[in-house]
C-alpha cells in the first residue's frame, strides 16, 4: 500500500512539473543598464523584468505555442524591441542593444533559428524597403502631391513602385521558404499571412507536401478552407457560418436574411480606420434599416476587445459576432479577409452584389442605396 501511495505521489509531481513548462530566457546583453526596464511579451502576455550585471533571466509560460515573442527594452524615451518565434524551451540571447533591430538569435532553439534563417535571406531587401518608405513618408510631409508619391512608390502597375517591387521579392523568397520548410511550424506561421493571396493550383501543391499528421493544426485547417472554398465572385451565394453573438449564443449567418439586403462587415479594435468607420456605418445601417441588416463581424480574437468596439466604436448599437480563433478563424479564410474594414453586401437570395474593401467615403450610403433595387 505505501508503494502505491508512493508512485501515485510520484506521478502527481511529474505530472505537475510537465505542467510547468515554460518558457525560460538566460544570456547576456551588452549596452543595456540595469534599471532599464525589460518587458517580454507573446499573445496578450507579458512579464517585466530587469537585467542583472547585464545579464538575462526571465521565464514566462506561453499559451498557443510556438508562437512569435516580442522583448522590449524601455532605453529613455526610445523603445528598442526584437522578436523571436519560440515555444516552452530554454535558449539563450547574446547580443547587444545594438541588435535589437533583428539580429538577435535565441540558440537552442529549432523553431527560432528558421526564423533566423529566413530573416538572413529577406534582410538586405527589408532594410531597402525602409529606406524607401522613409522616403515616401518624407514626401507626403513635405507636400508633395500624394498620387504622384504613390506612383513612384507604391504602385502595383508596370512600372511597379519600389515599396511594391521590394515586397513582391521578400513575398517570392518567403513562398520559397514556406514551401521548403511546409512541415515546420515556423513555415506553417508564415503560411497564414501569405496563402490568401495564392492561386488555387499552388495551394494544392503545397497541401501535398504536407505531412499528414499535421492536418490538425489551425494553419493547415485554413489552407484547406482556402482550397474548398474559392473567392467569392458577383452572384454567388454567402458562405455560411456559425458565430457567437454578445450573448455568447451560436447563431449562423443564415438566421439574418429574413428577405433584406445583409451588409457583412468585417472589423477590429485596433484599427484606425474601422474607429472612423464603425460610427457611419451603424448611422448608415439605421437609415436604411427598412431595406438593409446590418452585421459586423469581429476579426480580432481578444474578447474583452470585442466588447469595447461595440461599446466605444457602435454606441452598444447593431448586430456584433465574432469566433474565438482570431486570424486563424475560418470564416476570415472563408471570406478572404487580411485587412479591416471589409464589406460585403448580399442581396435577399443572399447572392454577392459587391465587396468594399476598405474605409469607404462619404457616399458610401449612396452607393448602399443604388445597389439595393
């Protein structure tokens, strides 16, 4: 009987020390004082702390692994901040404050070093674009005519700008990269930002490649819906969905086309443009309340955030949805969505009449009303 209590003791302390995994930082940094504050940062976490004789010794648990982590470094009025993808592991950081501009590599790390890796491949081309983008910005305060700068910098038509030109490179050699690498997570990471702008038939190449024990994870999920579900054109039918209202009950796009239009906008918290927005639409949707539902559906994953948009940004007015998946949901893949705010309006059949991608201008109900017949 003892024995039997000792092993049960035993497995209960084993079971709680695999529990505690975490991640945990050590190493050394060079030009960052002691009382200078330090802040580690993944997926709404954070931990501060502060060196000791310059060196580093920090632990913070991180929830959906392996993800990105920021570490910031509060230098006077600056923030220095760098980024590593990294999950419950111990590694170690030596460097400087002088790379806190990305040359920092957390060591031990596999997930960490394609990072680092790929981050070498693409650096000469980001550092270039920045020069260009300080550029652009420089214009626009100086005056000069915007769609002229634009033009030279940011077009997407022959001859392409050079902001363009250089991202469309980094895009390349980041294809190359996933593809490369699909059966990593690292890889999988980036495939979340990159496959909405894939053809069908690359899709299907890259779902090929992939391991099958990995098609439950979320970015794999998602490339799936992109293959099964092709981007909606004028006069197809609304892809259905189930979402959670502010009640936290499950409802489905379907319950709302009761014989109106349905505007199905697509919006977060943290975007400048969906604050501006978000109080014109629902005055928009109250004018035409006779003809027009109205839905915005919350593209951020942080529930407290959700809330403060209906309150802050709708006036507690209107419909609101969201899932808890964030930028993996598949309804943002279902629907295309990488920016915010969106707009697609279905007519009563529930068929597409347009996407506004975009914040719209001040005619935006006018063109609600010659839409809606």
């Amino acid at each position: 009987m003892k024995y039997k209590i000792f092993y049960m003791l035993l497995m209960l302390c084993s079971m709680g020390v695999l529990g505690q995994e975490k991640l945990h930082i050590i190493g050394k940094l060079e030009g960052i004082s002691d009382e200078v504050k330090m802040k580690l940062s993944s997926g709404g976490k954070e931990q501060e702390f502060r060196l000791k004789n310059g060196e580093v010794d920090v632990s913070m648990v991180l929830e959906d692994v392996p993800n990105y982590v920021r570490l910031d470094a509060y230098v006077g009025k600056e923030t220095k901040s760098t980024f590593f993808f990294l999950g419950n592991e111990s590694v170690t950081i030596n460097g400087s404050i002088n790379d806190f501009s990305g040359n920092l590599r957390a060591m031990n790390s596999v997930n960490d070093s394609l990072r680092y890796e790929n981050m070498l491949v693409n650096k000469h081309l980001v550092e270039e674009r920045s020069v260009y983008i300080k550029e652009y910005y420089r214009l626009l305060e100086e005056g000069k005519a915007k769609d002229s700068v634009a033009k030279v910098y940011l077009s997407d038509e022959e001859p392409l700008g050079e902001i363009k030109k250089l991202s469309n490179l980094i895009n390349k050699q980041d294809n190359a990269f996933i593809k490369k690498n699909i059966n990593t997570a690292y890889a999988r990471y980036l495939l979340q930002y990159q496959a909405i702008d894939y053809s069908s038939d690359y899709l299907n190449e890259l779902y090929a490649l992939i391991d099958p024990k990995y098609y439950d994870t979320k970015e794999v999920q998602m490339l799936k819906i992109y293959i099964d579900h092709k981007l909606l054109e004028i006069g197809d039918k609304y892809y259905d969905f189930y979402a959670e209202d502010l009640q936290t009950k499950q409802v489905k796009l379907s319950d709302y086309f009761r014989g109106k239009y349905v505007l199905l906008d697509f919006s977060t918290y943290h975007c400048g443009y969906c604050e501006k927005a978000a109080p014109k639409t629902t005055q928009i949707a109250d004018n035409l309340k006779d003809k027009l539902v109205h839905i915005t559906y919350y593209a951020g994953h942080d529930q407290k955030d959700k809330f403060k948009y209906y309150s802050e940004f709708k006036g507690n007015k209107g419909i609101l949805l969201g899932n808890k998946e964030g930028r993996l949901s598949p309804v943002l893949a279902m629907y295309r969505n990488n920016s915010t705010p969106d707009y697609w309006l279905f007519d009563q059949d529930g068929k597409l009449v347009r996407r506004f991608e975009g914040m719209q201008g001040e005619d935006f109900e006018e063109q609600l009303r010659a839409l809606m017949k």
